[in-house]
C-alpha cells in the first residue's frame, strides 16, 4: 500500500482529530491546520500529496486553499468537504 503525506484542514476540532486518526490508521503521515490561513503557511514549507480541506472556515475557505500550489506542488491533490 502507498502512503501520502497529508494536509488536513479543518476548523471542527473534533472532526479533524477523527480524521487524522482515520488517516493515520491507514498508514500515512498528517499534518493538521485549523484554517486556510494556517494551511497556507504550511503548504510555503511542506510538500504534501494531498490537501483535504473544508470548503466553509473562517479566515480563508477550502476552495481558496486549491489555489495555493507553488510550482514545487504542481501534483498536488485536493479533495474538498463540505459539512451540513
């Protein structure tokens, strides 16, 4: 199985530990930010596989966070959630 080096973001601390758990369970390594302002700095310093992101947070939205690949991220997945 392959592993991915993932960047969670989640403003629901509850669901973001419960994915992370999930994920890690599964066997990759997770990163966790609060909000799109924090995945932002992140993703200058880290390269990730994936980026799960919430698509409604406060400070900076999930759809926005899509548009912050730097030319060293060119392969970077999103997969975006969008909550009730």
């Amino acid at each position: 199985m392959s592993t991915a080096e993932i960047l969670l973001v989640e403003d629901k601390d509850s669901l973001r530990q419960m994915l992370r758990l999930t994920l890690q369970n599964a066997g990759h390594t997770v990163d966790e930010a609060r909000d799109g302002a924090e995945a932002r700095r992140m993703l200058n310093d880290i390269r990730y596989n994936l980026v799960r992101a919430h698509l409604k947070m406060p400070t900076f939205a999930g759809r926005r966070v899509a548009h912050l690949r730097q030319p060293c991220h060119r392969q970077l997945g999103h997969l975006h959630a969008a909550g009730g």
